[in-house]
C-alpha cells in the first residue's frame, strides 16, 4: 500500500499504526503448519510467515479501531462491515468477486468523504477519485504496477443528470465485481484500428448523495452503509 497521507487530527501515532497494518494485512492465508519452540500453543493455525490466526485477529481490531476513532457509523454493523472491506483489499487475488462499498446519504456533510480518507489509508493501493474519464478509470485499473483500491467520491454527479453520458463507467463498476472481467476497447497503430482487453477487476468504495440515483444493477452488488450527519451531542 501506498504510504499512508497525514490527515487532519492524525497522530504520528497514528499513521505508525496504518504502517503496521499494511504490513501484516496482505499474509497469506493462514494454513495448519506448525512452528515449534515459539511458545505458542501446539497446532496453532498459521501461514507460511509463521503469523498465527491470533495477530490476524489483532489486525482486524486493529483496522476496526482506526475507523471508530474518526467515523460515527450508524450502526456497529456498519463499523463491522466497512473493517472487512478494508482488510478484504489486501486479500483480492483469493476472491473470485469483491462488493461494492457503498457510502450513501440524503444530505451533505454525514461523513461520506470522511470514511474514504480513512480507507485511503488502510486500503491496498489506493485511488481517491472524483470526476474522472473513462478512459483514465480503465487504465487505472489496469495499471501494470499494481491493481488499485478505487475510491470514487461524488458518485452520485455520474449516475445524475449525465448518466447517459458515463454509461463506459457504469458498465466498468457492474462488470468489474467478478474476477476476469475485462473492457474491451477499439485503438489506433498507426491507420490499423486494434482492440484491447482491459481488466475490470478492482474493489471500489463509492460515496454520494442519495442511493436513488444509483442504478439497480450497480446496488445490487454493493455494501450499502446509510450515512447520516451526526446527531447534536453525539460523539
């Protein structure tokens, strides 16, 4: 992952923490090998770097912590859900699709933008996004140096009143849930018109204004977390 950008009210502290985390979240899956003579309890779970289920387990509250300290979620489902997203980014290439994350409110101002900060930080590869060609998505998806974690601000000004115009970028989000999905493209070498296959496949965090203006194809593989503006006194 990237490393982690100093936000407003962040620690050193804190961005010591993100470091630790990258570091620990992309293991491998954890296998029944033994390590003996570590102290640790005989026939304890753990991968081929001798990290035990345990530290995964430590990971996870980790990432869980991270989020709480600077997002009001409305639910701990949600607080629950957005941690396992987060983690999931760093695990992709064993899943044959990845959900949507969907950070949706009827108002400015709830903590949509907020959370992406957050997920930029913890997130494999990330790219926060607003307003972007299609053109750019795909070959950032298919960026040879990596896959990104796609972090799409203000979705809701692309499926709005320009939805017709952005239908490569509808078509990319729904297709690119699924391992293997490519965009097939048409280029110029020279007077000879090639085509291209562009990967698709990416996890992708979605925030904007009302979920009404997102397509039924596109929520229907999403992670639909409700934001809403803090209420007075709450903290």
């Amino acid at each position: 992952m990237s490393a982690p950008r100093r936000r407003s009210g962040l620690t050193p502290q804190d961005e010591t923490a993100t470091e630790a985390i990258d570091r620990r979240a992309a293991e491998d899956t954890p296998s029944t090998a033994r390590v003996p003579g570590d102290g640790q309890q005989a026939g304890a779970a753990r991968n081929e770097n001798g990290q035990s289920q345990d530290e995964g387990a430590a990971l996870l509250d980790e990432v869980h912590a991270m989020l709480a300290k600077f997002i009001v979620f409305p639910s701990p489902e949600n607080l629950d859900a957005v941690t396992l997203w987060a983690v999931h980014t760093h695990a992709l290439d064993m899943f044959e699709t990845t959900p949507r994350l969907a950070l949706l409110s009827p108002e400015p101002g709830s903590g949509k933008t907020r959370v992406l900060e957050i997920l930029e930080m913890l997130v494999l590869r990330p790219q926060l996004t607003v307003n972007v060609s299609p053109a750019y998505l795909f070959r950032k998806v298919a960026d040879e140096d990596g896959r990104p974690t796609i972090l799409y601000d203000e979705i809701d000004t692309v499926f709005g009143a320009k939805a017709r115009e952005n239908e490569d970028i509808r078509g990319m989000l729904n297709a690119g849930y699924r391992r293997g999905a490519t965009a097939g493209r048409c280029k110029m070498m020279g007077t000879v018109v090639e085509t291209e296959e562009l990967p698709a496949f990416a996890a992708v965090a979605l925030a904007g204004l009302n979920d009404r203006r997102l397509p039924d194809t596109l929520l229907s593989r999403c992670i639909v977390v409700k934001m809403r503006r803090r209420a007075p006194g709450k903290t």
